[in-house]
C-alpha cells in the first residue's frame, strides 16, 4: 500500500493550489493525464495497477505539467446561439478549457463565482449537444472526452469501516457519503449520457477516445459511494455496451473481474447491484444457444456472488440475472439449483428467506426433467427449513406448495418428496410455536392427501412406527440412566 501511495504522490495538489487547480486538455497514449486534479481523498485501495493505469503514469511522468492560469481569468463567454455558425467550433473548445478548472467544494463559500460559470458552462455544453444544433468536429470529440474524464476521474473516498478500522459494520446501516462537487459532476456525466445516445456521434471516431482504458476507468467509479453517481454510471455503461459493439466482450470480462475480486478478495463494494442490472439486460438479448463463455459466467460468477455477507443488498438484481439464465435455457436449471444449495446459508435466517424466494422463481422455468436430477438434495434442504424455528424461513419455504407450477412438478415426483419431507410437516403440526406455520403444514398435509392418499397413509405408518421406535429408546435410555444413578448412590 505504501508503494501506491508513493507511485499516485505526483497526482496531490499543492496546499496553496487546493482553491483552485487546471488541468488543460490533453490525451497521451490513449489516457488523460491528471496531475492537476484536486483529490479529497487517496486512501481507498486500489487494485494493483493495470496497463491503463501504467499508461497514466506513464503519461504524467513524461508530460510536463501545464502551466496555471492566473486567478480571476475565468469569465463569461457568449452562448452559442449569440454567435456564427462558423464560430461554435472555436466557442466550444473555449468552454471545455473553462471546465477543466477543478475546485474544492469543500468549502462552499469560496470561488463561488467561478464555480457558478463553470456550472452554467456545462449546462450550455450539454444543451448544444443534446439540440443537435452543429456535429462536433473529431478534435473536439478528443478534448471533450478529455474534460469530462479530468472532472469524473478521481480517487474515491474512502468508506466508513475504513476510516473507523472496523469490518464488522453493516453495509446497509451505512449512510452514503455523497460527492461535494456533485453540482459539476452530475453535468459532466450528463454531457458524457448525451454524446454517446447521440445520433450525430460515429462510432468509427468516438471509440478512439471511449476506448477500455476509459471503460476500465468508468467502471472503477462503480465504486462510488453516492447512489446518484452510480445510477448515471450504470445508464452511460449501458448505452456504451449498446452503441460499442467492439466493446462489449471486454466489458463483459472487466465486469467478471470486479466480481472476482468482490468475491474471493474484498467482500465490499458499492456497485454490484448496479452492475448486475446492466447484466440483466445483456443477459436478455444473449442468442439461442447459448455460447459457452456465457455458461461459464453463470457458474463462476453469478451463482457464487450468493456468498458473500451483503447479498441482500443486491438479492432482487441477482435473482434476476440467475432466472434470466434459467428462461433462456432451462437446462440450466439444476445447474443454478445446486449452486444455491452449495451456498445455502446457515445460521443467517433472513438470507435463507431470500434464498428461498429466488429458488421459487428458478423453479417456475423448470423441467421436469432437469427437476428429477436435484430432487434430493433439494427437498433435503427445503424440509429442513421447514423445520426451521424462525417462522418467516418455515412460512416461505411452505409458500412454495402455493405455487401451481412447483405443485404439478412435486406431484409427478411424489413418491420421492413426500417421505423426505413428511416427519418436518408433522413435527409443524403437533409442536411448531407459529400458529400461521402451523396451519399452512395442515394445507401441505391435506395437499398431499388429495393427492395421492395411500401413498399418504403409507408414510403416517412408517412415521408412527419410527416415533413409537423412537419413544421406546428414550425410555430404554432413561432406565439405563436411572440404574446407574442407583448404582451411584449405592457406592456412596
């Protein structure tokens, strides 16, 4: 950790420069150089550096630093309808050199002129560029690029159980910290939303400057804490996967490695519901049948992102991408089953509701075939929760014998299910503590008897003979216990 902060010390602004800081446009080796920019924070980990990031520092290491305009020097320009045809072009780089001033919002009661004219330019820029009024030449594609990435590039601060050292704090019990200067960077992403949606920019041109290493960079920002930053990064990523063919087997990896990286190394981040949203709609539109790349992200990825801790927070988007899986093919179904049932939780009661719902939605798109290779082990699990104390884990896990689907698929089976699970009902019946469990086991129970009745019976013999068993050990149990307590006493 030492080593990055050295290698990113080029980046820190001077205390004298923290008012006001000026990067001027300018793209090296396909990255932006940002040795002008203002941090609020460094101390948020970072992956280790990547070929973009090596570029960078490449970059800033070899680039002299521009020199600072004086202060004061940021003025009012005219609007673009104010001036000839002819002369937006030369207007509009003038505006994107006024917005890459970087200021401290920190303290909001300094540069507050300077701030308000960078605020109305980006709004002009924005309007020019959603009104369609004139094409933007290729070189002012380049510096407009450049300006958005000097605003939205940044360090992120770091996150609460960092500051306070503490790994125990719950994510959902967190408040977000939300980005002071976000009155300049939510216009910065809405000139970026705006280029890439319009009809005007040609792919053949913008990809050169929204290239991976400005992808890999975007995505990084999915770790932001402020909810509104990462809803504007997940509609810009999504129509970049949209409109940038040539770019979506590469999103499609980075994205696997944030996953990576979450699962098996960090255990936090902020965007991972986000992420999976914009998964659920590339998930939609994959061809029949499907590739074998996009199997292997279901089971390496996907099914496994149901470990770590904060599940809940992105259950509902997960779940979503997992059953798109299963109605795009559902042979895929006792694949996602199994994985569930791999990282079925424990001792974590309001998890297993959650999973328990997913595995109802999984069980609607499944065969009959592909439902007979997981019978057992599956209703192992459900009848022990069943079972389960915590009465909103037994309500949910009856709630599936609700489902008309799940009913037909337990019927042609039942010769299987119905002994797996039949002392859990009973136990429900004569000594569960909720009496809403207690009644939808009565419902399971006379589901059962409708259905096939000697099979029925069959199992309530089998169940008394264990019981009576069962009962007879005990006692045998007791009169061993009692002898030896009189042997005991004797010897005393």
């Amino acid at each position: 950790m030492f080593n990055k902060i050295i290698k990113r010390s080029h980046r820190k602004v001077a205390k004298s420069d923290v008012d006001l800081a000026y990067a001027a446009p300018g793209r090296s080796s396909g990255s932006v150089s940002t040795s002008k920019i203002t941090v609020s924070h460094s101390s948020r980990g970072v992956p280790p550096p990547n070929l973009c990031q090596q570029q960078q520092i490449t970059s800033a290491a070899v680039a002299p630093a521009p020199e600072r305009p004086p202060l004061g020097t940021i003025e009012n320009l005219p609007m673009f309808r104010d001036v000839l045809v002819l002369e937006r072009q030369s207007l509009f780089i003038r505006k994107l050199k006024i917005c890459c001033y970087q200021f401290d919002f920190f303290d909001t009661l300094k540069m507050v002129r300077e701030k308000e004219i960078k605020r109305q330019t980006l709004v002009e820029l924005v309007d020019f560029i959603q009104s369609g009024s004139g094409k933007i030449t290729e070189s002012n594609q380049e510096e407009m690029v450049n300006m958005i990435s000097l605003n939205i590039f940044r360090c992120l601060p770091p996150s609460s159980h960092e500051n306070t050292g503490s790994e125990n704090t719950d994510p959902e019990e967190e408040d977000p910290y939300l980005e002071p200067s976000w009155p300049h960077l939510q216009l910065a992403y809405e000139l970026l939303l705006r280029y890439v949606v319009s009809s005007d920019t040609d792919t053949k041109i913008a990809k050169r400057y929204i290239d991976h290493c400005f992808v890999l960079r975007l995505l990084d920002l999915f770790d932001s804490e402020d909810p509104r930053e990462r809803e504007y990064l997940k509609t810009i990523l999504h129509r970049i996967y949209g409109k940038f063919m040539v770019h979506r087997p590469f999103i499609r990896k980075a994205i696997n490695n944030i996953f990576y990286r979450f699962i098996y190394e960090t255990g936090r981040h902020n965007g991972i519901g986000e992420l999976l949203e914009i998964l659920g709609s590339i998930i939609n539109g994959f061809a029949l049948p499907m590739k074998e790349e996009h199997k292997l992200f279901l089971v390496r990825a996907l099914i496994p992102l149901h470990k770590p801790k904060p599940v809940a927070m992105y259950h509902q988007q997960l779940s979503y991408c997992i059953t798109q899986f299963v109605e795009k093919d559902y042979k895929l179904a006792d694949t996602v089953i199994m994985g569930l049932l791999k990282y079925w939780p424990v001792i974590n009661s309001q998890k297993e509701v959650l999973f328990l719902g997913e595995l109802e939605e999984v069980l609607e798109g499944t065969q009959a075939v592909e439902f007979q290779h997981c019978i057992v082990p599956l209703f192992g699990q459900i009848a022990r929760s069943l079972n389960s104390s915590h009465f909103q884990v037994a309500e949910r896990a009856l709630f599936l014998w609700n489902n008309e689907h799940i009913v037909n698929l337990i019927a042609q089976n039942r010769n299987v299910i119905l002994p797996m699970i039949f002392d859990a009902l009973e136990k429900n019946i004569q000594s569960h503590w909720n009496q809403a469990v207690h009644g939808l086991s009565l419902n399971v129970r006379k589901l059962f008897m409708d259905m096939d009745a000697e099979l029925y019976e069959d199992c309530r013999r089998q169940y008394a003979e264990r019981e009576a068993k069962s009962t007879e050990f005990e006692e045998k149990r007791k009169l061993i216990w009692q002898k030896l307590a009189e042997v005991a006493a004797l010897e005393r």
